[in-house]
C-alpha cells in the first residue's frame, strides 16, 4: 500500500467514527418521542416541532457553513461543529420545559451542519472515479452504524431510566470523538486543506438542477418517514416503547449492512442512476406496505427493504451529484445543496405531525409513499455524466 493510499484509508477510518455520532444524534431522537411525549405530553405536532426545529438548524446553516474553509482550518470546522452539537444535545436533554427543550435542542442542532459538505468533498477528492462509490459508501456505513447503535441505546436504556439518559451518553461518545477528530485533523491539515481556492458561488447546471428537486422531494419523504416509525409502531402496530426502538434499530443496521454492497455496485457497473432510481421505487412500495399491512410476519421484511433502500440507500445517491461538480467548486455546491435537500426535508416532521392529528399517520404514510415514487420519476430525468475523473486512490 502506498503512503498516499494510507493516508487516504486513515482519513477515511476517521470520518467514519465522526459521521456516525454526527447522524446518531438524528436517529437517536425517533425512537424516543414515544417517552418524551410521556413526559411532556405532547401532541402529535408538538413532536413533530421538536424533530423539525433539530433538524431545520442544522441544515439551512450548511451553506454558510461550507465557506469557513476561506477563513478556518478544515480541522476546527468539522471537530467544532460535532462539540458544539454535542455539548448543546447535552444541555438540552436537562430540559425542564418542552419550550427549553425545543429551544436549546434548536441551537445544538446548528452543529451538524458543517459536517457533511466538507467531509464529502475531502473523500471526493482523496478516492478516485473508479473507488468513491466504495469510499462513500463505507463513510455513510459508519453514518449508518450510528444509526444502528443510538435506537438499541435507546431501547436499553428505557427499560430502567427515563429519555434523558441515552442522550447524554451520545453527548459524551459525541464530545470524546471531536476532540479526537481535532486532533487528528490537525496532523492532516496540509493535504486537507482546499489549495488555490476563489469564492465562487455554488455551481448550477440543468442536470444538478433536477439532481436537487428529486432529492429534496426524496428527502421529505424519507424525514417524514423516519421520524415517525417508532409512534407509527406503538400507536398502530401495538408495539411497546422498547420493542419499536430495537426494530427501528434493526431497519437501520440493514440499511448499514448492504450500503458498501450498493456502492460496489455502482462502481463495477460504471452507472449510479439505475440503481438510485430502482431504490427509490422499491423504498415507495415499501412505505404503502407498512402504511397498509398489518401482519408482523410480512412487516419485518418491509422494515428491512426500507432500511436498506430507505435509510442505507438515500446517501448513496449523492455520489451521481457530486461527480457531475468540478472538484474545486464543491464545498459551496454541496454546502448549498445540502442545504436545500436537508432544509425542505426537516420540514416534515411538523408537516406529518399536524396532518397526522387530522387524516391519521397511516394515511400520511401513503402520501410520502407517493411522495417517493414522484422523486424516482424526476431523477431518471437526470443525466449521468461525470465532469472530470480523478486518480484512484483506494
């Protein structure tokens, strides 16, 4: 193995410990709604503010956030950004308000959003045309792992203490790792670091146009979705607390566990839309069969198509955007489009939330199905043309 490629592989071992507490925060909340509508009680809009308000900080500050690399060190800016998340998810969860809890829960959540623009760009750049379906999927695996171990927390921890508790453990796994990724970073800041950059603003074609519709309508979907699985199951399934918590942990390890299988596939077919856009089809039939079925036997295996082409799918697809950036536009592009996807997307939870009180959640259900098949459409429009091809590095 070269020094190059070692370097490349440490990177990316690094990002993959950061990206999973970074998404385990998001994944850790879902699963204790139920709880916290207990403590609180809380209405079905209620939690979906509390979701939504989270998520919604975090998203719309991506595009600001991917131009700190002009003025900051990439190491302060990503380890920064996962501190303050975490510290702030801690505060929150001494909460003795549903006011203090959706307000400090708001500020913390402005933490995620330097994470995934520049990460992504930094491992864009490392892993050549040939390997970044592998690179990313392996990053998003970890982002998935996360996503595994935060619901099974959860589901462990319910059964002697109350909803604060896996909260605060994730702050302290969370303020543990960015002091680690400080570290690190700092070591690696020459290579990481944009050389010769200009400020541009975001680059725009008309394929990336309709790439960024598709995967905002996606993303409202699968938010909708996610954050309302565990009620879905309590309220409709006749699942205890615990028992939605541990398979809304199963259908993210699915997804974690087939992710590099999808993104090798891409790669050795040389295309990454058909198998994006069949996932997306197959997550929309997946969401009208728990919307509809009710029998335990056929909804596990619904639950696990939809972790794999739900949650393990979703951020494979952003590698048929990214190859369609040039390199040296990236971080303003993908800061910009995360932006927009994850902003729109963190509406939804307040959206399913109201709606659900008035035409009930199975029902909201069949529309993001719905919701889904639309994005399937719109993104076989999309043309598949990589800009450049870079060295291979893994």
């Amino acid at each position: 193995m070269t020094p190059q490629k070692k370097k490349s592989l440490l990177v990316l071992i690094m990002f993959m410990v950061a990206h999973a507490v970074n998404d385990g925060f998001g994944w850790i909340i879902p699963p204790l709604l139920p709880a916290i509508r207990e403590y609180f009680n809380l209405s079905y809009t209620e939690m979906g503010a509390f979701y939504t308000l989270y998520r919604f900080t975090g998203s719309v500050f991506q595009a600001p956030a991917s131009y700190l690399v002009y003025l900051a060190p990439i190491s302060l800016i990503l380890a920064g950004g996962l501190l303050w998340s975490s510290i702030g998810m801690c505060l929150a969860s001494m909460s003795s308000s549903y006011g203090m809890l959706l307000g400090v829960s708001a500020i913390s959540g402005l933490g995620r959003s330097t994470y995934h623009p520049l990460a992504v760009t930094i491992l864009s750049r490392l892993f050549g045309r040939e390997s970044f379906g592998r690179a990313l999927a392996l990053h998003l695996s970890a982002s998935g792992a996360g996503m595994v171990i935060a619901p099974f927390l959860v589901g462990l921890l319910l059964t002697r203490f109350n909803w604060r508790l896996p909260i605060q453990v994730w702050s302290i796994l969370g303020i543990m790792t960015g002091l680690s990724l400080l570290s690190f970073l700092r070591s690696q800041r020459q290579d990481l670091q944009p050389k010769t950059k200009t400020l541009r603003w975001p680059f725009f074609s008309h394929s990336v146009g309709i790439y960024l519709l598709a995967a905002s309508i996606w993303g409202v979907s699968q938010s909708g979705l996610m954050a309302f699985i565990p009620l879905f199951l309590v309220d409709h399934r006749r699942f205890s607390k615990q028992a939605a918590a541990a398979t809304y942990g199963i259908m993210a390890f699915s997804g974690t566990v087939c992710r590099p299988f999808l993104g090798a596939l891409t790669d050795r077919m040389g295309r990454r839309k058909p198998v994006i856009v069949g996932g997306f089809i197959v997550a929309s039939i997946s969401i009208l069969g728990m919307a509809t079925i009710d029998n335990l036997l056929m909804l596990y295996p619904i639950i696990v198509l939809l972790g794999v082409f739900g949650s393990g799918h979703g951020g494979l697809a952003d590698t048929l955007l990214i190859e369609m950036i040039p390199s040296q536009r990236r971080e303003e592009t993908l800061g910009f489009y995360y932006t927009m996807r994850m902003g729109i997307a963190s509406l939804a939870p307040i959206t399913v939330g109201w709606a659900s009180e008035r035409i009930n959640l199975p029902n909201c259900f069949l529309g993001l199905a719905l919701v889904a098949g639309l994005s399937a459409l719109l993104l076989s429009l999309t043309k598949e043309r990589p800009i450049e091809q870079e060295s291979e590095n893994f």
